[in-house]
C-alpha cells in the first residue's frame, strides 16, 4: 500500500469515526432539544432506569451491539434509532469525505448534515424542527457564506454573500409563498413555518440553484411515499405528514451529487 493510499483510508475512517461520535450527541439533541432539556448535563443516561451509561457502554454503534440493544442494569430494550443515527451520520459524513476531501466546504457540509439529522428525526416524532436547525442554518448561511464564497461557486467574499442572500430569500420566499397560497385554497395551513425556515436556511447554505432542486425532487419523494403510505392503510388522505424530512433528503442529495446532476435537471425540466 503506498502512502497516497494508507493516508486516504486513514482519513475516510476518521471521517466515519467523526460522523458517528456526532451521530451519538445528535442522539441526544433529538431526544432533550423538544422537551426543552440540556443537552450538556445530565450526562447520557438509560431512558428507562435513569441510570447513567458509563463510558465503555456509550461507544457510538459497538455498544449497541455488544449490548445486545439493552440496557446493561435494567435490561430494558434500547431503541434502534441510537444506532440508526449513529450509523447514517457516519456514513453521510464519509460520503461527504469521499466527495469532497480536503476542501474547505467539507467541515460546513458536515454541519449541514448534523443539522438535517437532527431536524428530520425530531419532526418525525414531534411536528416539528427546531430553531437551533432551521434559524440556526440561516444565520450559519450569512456568516459562512462570505467566508467561504466557494459555497456558492463565488470568488470574493462579496459574491458568497450576494449568493446566500438570493439563496435566502428564494428558500424562504418560495415555501412562505406556497403556504399562504394553500391556506387561501385549503383554509388550513399547508405547510408548516419551519419548512420555510429550513429550505431559507438551505438556501442561504447551497445557494438558490439547491433551492429549486431540493423543492423539486422533495416534492416528488414526498408524493411517492404519502401515495404508498395510503395505499398501504399507514395515513389517510387528510392525515398530515412531515415535510422537513423529504427536505432534508432532497438537500443531502444535492450536497453530494447536486453539481453533477444540476444540467440533467434543467433538461428534465424543460421537456
């Protein structure tokens, strides 16, 4: 193996580690952040005894396993969601990795992917996504932005903060427009205030391009699985169903591959 190689594995497994020592605070962040607890103190604890979790038991995935998914004092079964978000932050971590490298977008694409983690995972429980997600993104977007102009394909500092406005506004602008738009035809609110937020905060990240794409393609996927869902008796026609997380898969896909499939989509879209 030649030092090119050993050194890019070593990395892609740091990256993997990363992701899922983060995946295990987002565990945390998912569960405190609705209830509106601390999510530095208390230190993890079992959901069920209240027992703290000692260090060799709080290894993100291998203990999960070693454990046998239970706890170790009361033997109360752990849910498999710990380990899923454990194991989808790690795997989008290198993914991000694998595309990027060495690039000064990659440590803000893995915040991006914490964020969604955490936003998609508590409106799947609660209906909702957490400011620290979606104002958080925004603001994240403004700052970041002139920082690191090559977010948005820009050059100068003024250039990634023109973009990140424009990406602002056409995420939150376009979501605000269709929920008002909803409301007058359905007199019911058809989409939630932190939808709009979190594609604002998409936008103000990506820019607008990812804005158009991430609507799109969420759309679709949001279709197809709420279509699925009644065919399979799991919802009703009027049962209401979260967006942010067709969202939040629809930007990680542009993350990784939205460059690559960008030109595709414009033809596609003006068949």
């Amino acid at each position: 193996m030649d030092s090119f190689t050993f050194l890019f594995a070593y990395f892609s497994l740091v990256a993997f580690l990363l992701g899922a020592c983060v995946g295990s605070f987002l565990n945390v962040c998912v569960y405190r952040i609705p209830r509106e607890e601390s999510v530095v103190t208390p230190r993890s604890h079992c959901p069920h005894c209240n027992t703290m979790i000692a260090w060799h038991d709080n290894i993100p995935m291998i203990s999960y396993l070693w454990l046998g998914a239970r706890c170790r004092h009361c033997h109360e079964k752990i849910s498999p969601r710990y380990f899923l978000v454990e194991a989808l932050t790690a795997t989008l971590f290198l993914l991000v990795w694998l595309r990027y490298g060495f690039d000064a977008r990659t440590p803000v694409y893995w915040m991006i992917m914490g964020g969604l983690i955490l936003g998609t995972f508590v409106d799947f429980d609660h209906m909702i996504i957490p400011d620290r997600v979606t104002i958080g993104g925004i603001i994240a977007g403004l700052i970041l932005s002139p920082l690191i102009p090559a977010l948005h394909g820009e050059g100068t500092w003024l250039g990634g903060l023109i973009a990140a406005a424009k990406g602002f506004a056409a995420g939150f602008g376009i979501l605000w427009l269709v929920g008002v738009l909803g409301k007058l035809i359905f007199r019911k609110d058809a989409m939630g205030f932190g939808d709009v937020k979190l594609l604002g905060g998409l936008g103000a990240l990506l820019g607008w391009r990812s804005v158009l794409f991430t609507i799109m393609v969420s759309s679709i996927l949001g279709s197809v699985v709420g279509i699925l869902m009644i065919v399979f008796r799991k919802k009703e026609w009027q049962s209401r169903v979260p967006y942010g997380p067709y969202l939040a898969l629809a930007a990680v896909i542009w993350v990784l591959w939205g460059s690559d499939w960008w030109q595709p989509f414009l033809t596609w879209l003006a068949r």
